[in-house]
C-alpha cells in the first residue's frame, strides 16, 4: 500500500514566513509531505520569490483574495492536480481566497481558511454567511465524491475551537469568536449531520489538544496556551486510513515562522 502525507498551515502572511531563517523555505524544503495546503498567503504571485511560487519539486495552486494583503490559501503538490476547482459555488466567497480543491489521484485535497470573526462586528456577520453556504457544499461534496469512489480532506484554518479540550482558556473564552456556542454546533453539525471526521481528534481522542495556534502575545507559546483551529476534516473512508499525524510545534518561540504550526497526517491509501 502507498501513503499520501497532507500537511496544513497557515503561514500568517507567506513573504514574511519565507524571509525568516528558518521559515518556510526550510520547513518545505524538508518536509516528508507530498501535499501542503498553506492558508493566509495574502501574497500575489508576483510578490514571492521563485523558491516559493515555483519551488524545485512542486506543483503550486495560488489562489490570492481580489482583496489585495488579504486572505489567500495555496496547494503545493509533488504531483501534477488533475483538476484544480476556485471556490465552493457562492458568489460572495468566489474570489475572496478562502477555498480551492485540487484532484491527485483518488483523493481530493482542499485548503480552507475560515474567516475569524469578532463578536459584535460585520467580521462576525460575513463568517456566519461563510458558514451557512459551506455546510451544505460540504454536505453535496461528501455525496459527490463518494459516488465516484473518491476521498476528500480539507484541511486548513478553521477558525473554530470544538470543545473545550481544544483551548487551553476556555472559560475565558465562551463568548469570544472560535469558541462561540453557535459555531461549536455548526462545527458538531460537520462532523453529525455532513459525516465527515475530525483526523487529528480521531487519532488522539482523549488528549488535551495538541494546539496549532498560540498568539504572539505574552508567553502563550511558551506556556502552551493555545487553541486547536487548524483541523484536517476527512470523509470516513479516508479517516480510515490515517498511519499517524502530528502538530509540528516548533521546538522554541524563536524558531516559530508563524503563530501558528503544521498539522501533518499521513493516510494509507493506493
């Protein structure tokens, strides 16, 4: 049987995780993913260096937000997509850099990057909308994949802690944005009613974490105070599947190239 190893990140603005030494540069080069979906790029094309828009080895997808500093995910892949789809069918998100899917083989692998929200704001207003109009593409996703005898995994920032194992603060955090009780729920309902499986969470049932974002401020790292927001969220059939996966938590603050770090699962499928 061969593997296929994902890796997700948001890299909190790709130039400046590229400038960094060690960054991104170095983390891809070394890497033992044949795919890494990047989210927050808030870079052009013609913005980055060529070791990161066209790096030895790699096929990249760069899907930057109209919005120009904003937003923006990736897929970089060792092989060639079959087939590469910019969105999820609603008009307000088509081109805001929040979602793209590439085909590689009998897998489907996309990269998501929820908006954060903030309470009381139209932030929070537009990650509702998002939310609304991507349950159900996750619903038909599910279906249409699994008719053709496919898999799919997105992976990305999803901006929403589950439950209260996945925040160090969580009491101080219930009426904060990404841990909202309405965005806990949604996120029940994709894991309930759309059926599709929480790897990391799968993996390590009962374990506080592993956290994948820690803020910049205070010592939040170095405590471990941190929110576990960036999910890779499979169909069954490939959750099945899964070898092992891991946080690749940065071994102190100052080798950290951005706040937060790589969730990597390798799947048994081939």
């Amino acid at each position: 049987m061969s593997s296929l190893t994902v890796s997700t990140v948001n890299v909190n603005g790709l130039r400046a995780a590229a400038k960094k030494d060690p960054g991104f540069v170095e983390w891809l080069a070394s890497t033992e993913a044949d795919v890494v979906c990047l989210q927050e790029t808030r870079a052009e094309a013609d913005q980055l260096p060529a070791e990161v828009v066209s790096p030895e080895g790699w096929h990249v997808v760069l899907v930057p937000a109209a919005a120009r500093g904003r937003a923006g995910v990736a897929v970089y892949s060792r092989r060639e997509p079959d087939g590469v789809r910019v969105g999820f069918g609603e008009a307000e998100f088509e081109d805001a850099g929040r979602y793209v899917e590439v085909d590689l083989g009998g897998v489907t692998v996309a990269s998501l990057y929820l908006p954060s929200g903030e309470v009381g704001t139209s932030r929070q207003e537009e990650k509702e909308r998002f939310m609304e109009a991507f349950l159900p593409y996750l619903v038909k996703r599910r279906r249409e994949v699994e008719e053709c005898g496919r898999e799919l995994v997105v992976c990305g920032d999803w901006n929403i802690a589950h439950a209260e194992v996945d925040l160090k603060n969580w009491r101080g955090n219930r009426k904060n944005a990404g841990f909202l009780p309405e965005e806990r729920e949604w996120l029940s309902r994709v894991f309930g009613e759309a059926g599709y499986v929480d790897v990391v969470r799968s993996v390590f049932p009962d374990e506080v974490g592993p956290y994948t974002w820690w803020s910049y401020r205070g010592r939040a790292f170095d405590n471990d105070a941190g929110w576990r927001i960036d999910l890779q969220v499979a169909t069954p059939g490939l959750a099945a599947a899964v070898e092992w996966a891991r946080v690749e938590r940065a071994a102190e603050h100052g080798l950290r190239w951005s706040d937060h770090a790589p969730v990597t699962v390798c799947y048994g499928v081939g």
